[in-house]
C-alpha cells in the first residue's frame, strides 16, 4: 500500500467515525436548555480564535478554539461541543481555502477530539451545567488531556503517514511542548463556563482576556522558536560553506605539493625513485604493525620526504664529484625546508614529523637535531631504511648502482647506529619475499600524489 493510499484510508476510517459521532452528540442535545446568548458568545469565540491559529514547524497549525469547545460541553453537554468544532472546521476549511482531503481530515479530528473529549468530562463526574466546582475541574483537567491527546495524535497520525517521518518524532517535535499550553487553556474555557454560571453572561464575557492571553502565548513561543529554528539553519548553512572553502583551499595546497614533488623530480633523478619507496614503506608498515595513524605518515612521508630539496640549486644536487662543506651544510637543511613548506597543509600534517626526521640516525648522529633511538618517529625509521636501500639501488651521479645483495649488507652493516636493527631485520625479511631482481618499474615514479593520499592501498 503505498503512502499516498495509506494516508487516504486513515482519513477516511477517522470521517466515518465522526459523522457517527455528530449523529448520536446532536441527536442527544437537549437544546432547550442552551441560551442562545451565551452559545453565539462560544461560536464567536472558536471562530474568532479559529481564524488566527498557530502555525507549527511541519506545516501544522493549533488554535485555542478548543477552550470554547471545552466551555461548550461544560455548559451544554457534547452536542453543543461538537456543533462547536463542526464551525471551526468550516471555517479552518476556508482561512485560506484548502484542499478537500485536508478539509476531511480537520474536519473529523476536530469532531472525534471534541465528542470523546465531552463524553470523558461526564464519565469522570462533570456536572452539566457546572454546579461543583471542585468536580468540574478535576473532569475538565482529565478531558482536556484527552483532547490534547486525541487531537496532536491524529495530526501527527497523518503527517506521519504522508511523510514517512516516524509518529513519535512528528508528535514530540509539534507537540510535547504543548502540554502545558493546553491545560492553561483548558482551565481558561472551564472558567469561563463557571464565570457564566456564576455571573452570568456579562460575567462570561470577562473572561475573555484570559483567552486571549493563552493565544499570545502560544504566538510567542512559536516565533521564539521560529527565530531560534531559522538561526540555527543559518549556523549549518554557514559551516557547510566554511567546510566547502577550507576544502578548495586544502585542494589548493595539495596541488602546490604536488607541483613541487614534480618539479622536483625534474631537477634531482634520484627522487625517481618515489613509487617504489612508497609501495615498500607502507608494506613495511605493516608488517611492524603501525598504527593508522602512522600508516598515513608513512605513505605520505615516503612520497614528500624530500621535498625540500626544491630550495638547492640543481647543480648541487646533479654533482658528479664531493660536495663542498658549505654544499653540503645547504644539503643538510633540506629536511628543515620540507616540513616548513607543508606546515600550512592540514593534509599533510601527519608527514611532517617524518619530512623533519627522515635523515637523523639511530646513534644519534644524523641532522637536524641529532635525535637518537626511539626520539626518532617510527615512521621516520621506516622510510629511512627504504629510501637508503632505494638509493643504493639507483644510480648516482657521483656513484655507480650498488647491486641488491651489496645494499642489503650496508643496511645489515648500519643497523644499530644509521638505522633501526628491528626495521633493518624485518625489511630485510621483506625483500627476501620478493622475486630476486624484482624492482617496481621507475615508470611508476610519476605516481599519482592524490593516490597515495587515498585510504586505499
């Protein structure tokens, strides 16, 4: 049954429960004892109070039109209470005009939320007209819930049904605040058919204010809320564009790394070399059981750790021969110069540790700050010992290509003052799992920089 089906058979079961209850509350009014003042003085008041009704957050609307409807069946009995709500909903039919299935739908609501309500008051020990007044109210508080229950439930009945939303959620966010309103209106109508029996009809008309007050109440909390509701939708929207600009700008900065990880590999040869030092770093990684977090330093560390060597001269990195001391002291800046470049990228905030640390050395020795043992970040550690064997395994300028076996024994040589023996061990471990002579192609040194900062492998 689709939504639409469901939401026309609801309305249809409640109208045919509604025209049975105008037959049987009419057809048992005893409407000789109603005063025509006082009861044109009810339907004044539930049409004047109908007109201007409360609009909630889902498009639907509360009037305290049911104060008069609880005067009604105070003074009267349901027959009179139910005339009450059938103008009520003519009128709601009307201000502004509405669809038919709407008009059917306020219709019955109204009128089954009025008889059930006025046949509660009596079944309690409501007095008709109210004589006692100690029992008109404890009959008008326990009918008034029900008429609060019975309407808010049939509204948010059919907005449920219609929107899918689920009926708990429709009702706390229309109605659950309003359980105090309408017990204060409730009170309001009940005073007002004690003021008529009391004082009579002049009497009556006094306690109209009151009304009137129950209804501002209502406005007010319903603006105050509106204002509240429409701010916040600004705030979200707000932060949506904020989100928005500090991505494009984070794209931004990712490009300009990028542009410089290309450049670079432009000016110096050996950070050719990238593709295969990342794929081994990030195995190595995870074979040490690195946690996520460093697993993202890794990758991106092995990629960007060099970067900056943008800021040295290309013939200083393309020498065949020694470097001067003062070359290389410029040499030796470049981990310095890299983190620097990429401090202002939230991306790359987990690399920066290993772009600063890639060059110290276990014993202590290495630069820029002679951090030994443990101080060195394992990510660092790792793609230390990666990028050392890539290196030897490539050529040089100023060197021929060491084979794979001579690399393997200067990093068993190193261990323990350059490298980490328990990173030395286990990549060793690593490469003897690899075909002999296997080396990632160096046509993959074009790596994509946005896929290595993807999740996946």
């Amino acid at each position: 049954m689709t939504r639409g089906t469901m939401t026309t058979t609801y309305i249809a079961v409640l109208a045919t429960l509604a025209a049975i209850a105008i037959g049987y509350a009419v057809g048992t009014q005893s409407w000789a004892t109603v005063d025509p003042a006082m009861f044109a003085l009810i339907l004044v008041l539930a049409a004047a109070t109908q007109r201007v009704p409360v609009f909630l957050f889902r498009s639907s609307a509360v009037s305290v039109s049911f104060a008069a409807t609880i005067a009604a069946y105070v003074l009267y009995g349901p027959g009179a209470a139910v005339a009450t709500n059938v103008l009520c909903a003519a009128i709601n039919a009307f201000s502004p005009r509405k669809p038919f299935q709407k008009v059917a739908f306020n219709f019955s609501s109204l009128t089954l939320a009025a008889f059930v309500a006025a046949q509660t008051y009596q079944a309690v020990g409501g007095l008709t007209p109210p004589t006692d007044l100690f029992r008109t109210v404890v009959a008008v508080a326990v009918s008034g819930l029900v008429y609060y229950a019975l309407g808010s439930g049939f509204t948010a009945g059919v907005i449920s049904l219609s929107t899918g939303t689920p009926f708990v959620s429709v009702w706390r966010e229309n109605y659950a605040w309003m359980f105090v309103n309408f017990v204060a209106t409730a009170v309001n109508g009940a005073s007002l058919a004690v003021a008529y029996q009391a004082l009579g009809f002049f009497g009556a008309v006094m306690f109209v204010l009151p009304l009137g007050v129950a209804w501002y109440s209502f406005k007010l909390y319903m603006t105050r809320s509106e204002e509240t509701r429409r701010h916040n939708e600004e705030l979200v929207e707000l932060n949506q564009k904020l989100r928005a600009a500090n991505e494009s700008l984070e794209r931004s900065q990712l490009s300009v790394v990028e542009a410089l990880v290309e450049t670079l590999e432009a000016k110096d040869a050996t950070v050719g070399r990238t593709a295969s030092t990342v794929t081994r770093a990030v195995s190595l990684a995870r074979r040490l059981g690195v946690s996520d977090d460093e697993l993202d330093a890794v990758r991106l560390g092995a990629l960007i750790h060099d970067v900056g060597k943008i800021s040295i001269p290309e013939q200083i990195l393309r020498k065949a021969g020694p470097l001067t001391k003062s070359e290389w002291d410029l040499v030796k800046q470049h981990p310095t110069i890299g983190a620097q470049l990429i401090v202002n990228v939230p991306a790359l905030a987990p690399a920066r540790a290993t772009v600063l640390a890639h060059h110290e050395r276990y014993d202590g020795t290495g630069y820029p700050r002679g951090l030994r043992g443990n101080e060195i970040p394992l990510a660092a550690q790792i793609v230390a010992a990666v990028d050392a064997y890539a290196a030897m395994t490539a050529s040089r300028p100023y060197r021929g290509t060491l084979s794979e076996d001579e690399a393997l024994d200067e990093l068993r040589r190193n261990a323990g003052t350059q490298f980490n023996p328990a990173v030395v061990q286990a990549f060793i471990a690593q490469l003897a799992e690899e075909p002999h002579g296997a080396r990632q192609a160096d046509a993959a040194a074009s790596f994509a920089f946005r896929t290595v900062r993807a999740d996946g492998d």
